[in-house]
C-alpha cells in the first residue's frame, strides 16, 4: 500500500543502518533518488539521526507515484545501501500555509523576485534573529514566530550552528558541531532546531539560514567558533551538507556565510 503525500508535502524515508560507525558522518555517505511519475529524477543527500537511523526527506511538486532508491558511500550497509520504495503525491495541495497552498520559494523566470511553485508572487519581509532559534526556550520561539507573522512578516533569518555568538552551542549547552580536521555532528543539537523551523513554515514564515558563519574581523578567540573560518574546505562542506540535507525540503533559503570576506586570496574559498 502506498503511503500518501500532499502535493508540496513533506515525505520522509526513514533507513536503519546495519553497521555500527565511529563517526557516522565521516563514514557514510547516503544519497537518494527520487523519480516522479513522468520519469524526472531528483538527488537528495540523506542525514544520519543518531543511533542506526538515517533520514531522506522530499518535497513532491508532481501527482502520481513516486519512487526512490538509496545509494550509499558503504555498499557493504544493507540497511542504507540498496533500499528502495515508493509512495503517492495525491496532487492536492497540502494546505495550511501559505507554502502548502503554493508551493515552496523559486526564482521567478526574470530572476528578479521570488515567487512559489505556482507561480505566485512572494515578498520576502525578513526579521534578522541570528541566534534566536539556538537560545530562545519553547515559549519564547513560538510567541516570537507568532508576533513576527501577525505583524506580517515572511521570513526569518537565523543562524542553525554553533557560531560565534554562541560557542557553547544552544540554550540546552549543546554543539552541533565539533573537531576541525574530521568533524562529528550532534544530532541532538538539529532535532531541536527541526522543530522550531517547522514551527515557523505552519506559521508561513520561510527561513533563511546561515550554512558557515565566516566573519574574520573578530577577535581571534572568537572566531575559532566560526565554521566558515576554521573548517577545510571539505569539512565546511560536509557540514553544509549536512544542513542541506536536513532541512532542504523544507521552506528555507540559504545564505552561504555571514559576514564574510571575498577579497583577495579568501575569494575562492
């Protein structure tokens, strides 16, 4: 029997790892792919979410049955490698917010404005809370989402990692990234920040989040804290990834650093 999915709703695989790794992210790579019914095919990366599980998520913008298959980075992982499944996209809109009635945030085709999947036209009226969603508790996040929506903005701007303005990590003291070299993530850490910007999409507020804070101009002390400064490259794009992964379906958009410094040799990077 298929499971059910409104058009633009949230679909979720979930995986169970069969091997047992030190450092999951390090380890593994997961990756799915999603065919609609008219033969287009869709990448996702997936996430590992403590303990075995691994998830993929997905947002269906076509009716009719879907279907997915996994690849992963350890093909010997028969619990993530290889698995397969298939689901349906009812093609009603799932409603509720203004994103379940129109769809998720696109470039209109002069690439001058946003607008959503079905072409209606979106205004983004951001409220700048950087560390809101790290050090606010339950009922703090919720009066400030419902304020922001009834006095009609649209989007907040937040920053979903362990950064300079928050080296300890959230309110709860946890990271949800550590090391440099070979970093591990804290699952712990993104589930709560899951909530909260699902919170925020039922309220018709989009999120843009900051992938790697990169600020240099602070004090040194503080900008050990900055995964845009301190992380090799393929460690900032892990992490990247990694956020990508777990919140990509959902009603966000990306700002790829904060404050960062494009002269010189810091331009490529």
């Amino acid at each position: 029997m298929h499971q059910t999915v409104a058009l633009w709703g949230a679909f979720e695989a979930v995986f169970t790892s069969t091997t047992v790794y030190e450092n999951p992210i390090q380890e593994a790579a997961l990756t799915a792919t999603f065919v609609s019914p008219s033969g287009r095919a869709t990448l996702v990366d997936a996430f590992w979410d403590g303990g075995a599980t691994w998830r993929a998520r997905f947002r269906p913008g076509e009716a009719g049955a879907w279907r997915y298959t996994t690849t992963c980075s350890d093909t010997t992982n028969t619990g993530l490698h290889g698995q397969s499944g298939t689901f349906l996209c009812t093609g009603e809109p799932a409603g509720g917010s203004r994103f379940g009635h129109h769809g998720p945030l696109t470039m209109a085709a002069n690439r001058r404005h946003l607008v959503h999947a079905d072409g209606t036209p979106f205004l983004w009226l951001g409220c700048t809370g950087w560390n809101a969603a790290l050090q606010a508790t339950d009922e703090e996040w919720q009066h400030y989402v419902e304020t922001r929506r009834n006095q009609g903005f649209t989007g907040l701007q937040c920053v979903p990692t362990n950064w300079f303005l928050s080296p300890a990590g959230d309110r709860d003291g946890e990271l949800g990234w550590m090391g440099r070299e070979r970093i591990a993530v804290n699952p712990r850490f993104f589930q709560r920040l899951d909530r909260r910007f699902a919170l925020a999409n039922e309220q018709g507020l989009a999120l843009a989040l900051v992938l790697l804070w990169s600020s240099f101009w602070q004090h040194p002390l503080l900008v050990q804290n900055n995964p845009g400064c301190v992380l090799p490259h393929d460690q900032a794009v892990l992490l990247a990834r990694y956020e990508i992964a777990r919140w990509g379906a959902g009603d966000v958009l990306w700002i790829l650093n904060g404050d960062g410094d494009y002269r010189g040799e810091k331009a490529e990077r």
